[in-house]
C-alpha cells in the first residue's frame, strides 16, 4: 500500500512539474508578445502550487516593472535575490525598479568588523555555507587517512597541512554559516504595497503620525500588536503602519 502511494506520489510530483513547465512556457510567451498582464496571471499560477525559483520571480518583477507597478515589480525582485543574492542582472534591475520610488531614504552605513563579517556572511545563502562545510569536513578526513596510513615523510607532511588547512576553514565556514543564519532570523524585510501610507507613533489610528511612506519603500518589520506592524527605515527611523499596508518577504 505505501509503495502504491508513493508511485501515486511520484506521478502526482512529476505531472505538476510538466505542468508548471508548460505554464512557465506560456507566461515568457506573453511576456514576449506584450501581454504582461496575462504573463502575471500564468506565472502567479505557477506560484500558486508553491513552485518557487528565481527565473519565475525574477519574470514576475520584468513583467510588473513593464506595467509600471513599482511595488510588485520590487517584492519580486526582492525575492529572487533572495534565492540568488549575488545575481548582477536581478540586482541591476531592481535598482531600475527602485528608481520610480518616492522615498530619498539614507543609509545608515556599517563599518568595521560588523561590515566585513556581514558582507562576507551575505555572499552565500546558509544551505551553502552548510554545504561547503560539509565538503570541508570530507576533505579533512581524508586527507588525515591519507596522513595516517602514508609511509613516505613527504606525504605525511603535505596530508597533514591539507587537513589542518581543511579544518581550519571547515571553522571559518561554520562561523559563516550561523552567522548568515542570525542575520536572516533578524533580517524581516517588508514592501510597502499602499501608494501612500500614514507611519503612526503608536499602534492604533488615534496615535500621532510620525512620517510617511510611499509605494516600493523596503522596510523592517520589528514587531507585530493585532493588525498593526511595528517597521524601521534604513536610515534608523521607526513607526507603526496597518499590516494590509505592506507586504512581508
């Protein structure tokens, strides 16, 4: 009976992913001919069975960005450089998107030891990091075999600086990894989906405004009361929006 339901499963899995691929087919067609509008709906069809890649979000913010929807065409350029953060083009092209915002907000910059560790932390996903350590770790053992059971002095020499080599950054992967790990827990980034929206001084409507927001805006979620989001802005600043205001990544 479980071998039945995994066949099942199996055919199920596979006719989905023909499926989609043929969706995503006729969305670049669309897209091609002019159509954007209809592109979206066949790529949101996609999405809609939780099939998630970069190729489909970045085409989902080509086609919003034709149509001038500047905060749709930035979530999902957002959310593909979240899958390929060192991707040049879908970084080229949300600072194209970027662009129509209203928001001038500054960044406050990072410097020292903070900057270099997270920048380095940021050139790789975690799974990546996790995945070079891994290779690391196979590397170490066998290059400690390798010094173990040599006979020749040399070899024993050169196996035994290739595996501490290999430990050594086995180490500077691992302090990478979880330290990606600790910025992605705290990074909750946010879209401003609204054309304009009022920032409050606290979470209900009879609060003062403190600023405002425009669509497009990138912001931090901090903290949630009922259908109110506490967000910070770049340059430090902090305030209370509805949570229909913005879209969470």
């Amino acid at each position: 009976m479980k071998k039945l339901l995994y066949i099942l499963s199996f055919l199920f899995s596979f006719g989905l992913f023909a499926q989609n691929d043929a969706l995503f087919e006729q969305a670049n067609t669309l897209y091609n001919e002019g159509k954007y509008g209809e592109a979206i709906d066949k790529y949101k069809t996609i999405l809609d069975t939780k099939n998630h890649s970069v190729e489909l979000y970045f085409n989902l913010g080509n086609a919003h960005y034709k149509l001038n929807n500047i905060a749709p065409s930035i979530y999902y350029y957002e959310k593909a450089l979240q899958l390929a953060p060192n991707d040049e083009d879908i970084k080229n092209n949300l600072a194209f998107a970027q662009n129509m915002t209203i928001d001038a907000i500054d960044v406050v910059p990072e410097a020292g030891l903070s900057k270099i560790l997270n920048n380095a932390a940021n050139t790789m996903t975690f799974d990546v990091w996790a995945k070079v350590s891994i290779g690391f770790v196979f590397c170490f053992v066998i290059l400690f075999l390798v010094y173990y059971f040599a006979y020749s002095s040399l070899r024993k020499r050169l196996a035994f600086l290739g595996s501490l080599a290999s430990l050594t950054i086995v180490c500077i992967t691992l302090l990478f990894a979880f330290h990606k790990f600790n910025l992605d827990k705290k990074n909750k980034p946010a879209i401003v989906f609204a054309k304009e929206i009022l920032v409050k001084t606290a979470p209900n409507n009879r609060s003062e405004e403190s600023f405002r927001l425009h669509e497009g805006t990138k912001v931090q979620i901090l903290d949630t009361v009922d259908d109110w989001k506490k967000i910070r802005l770049q340059d430090g600043k902090t305030g209370w929006v509805s949570s229909e205001d913005i879209k969470a990544l």
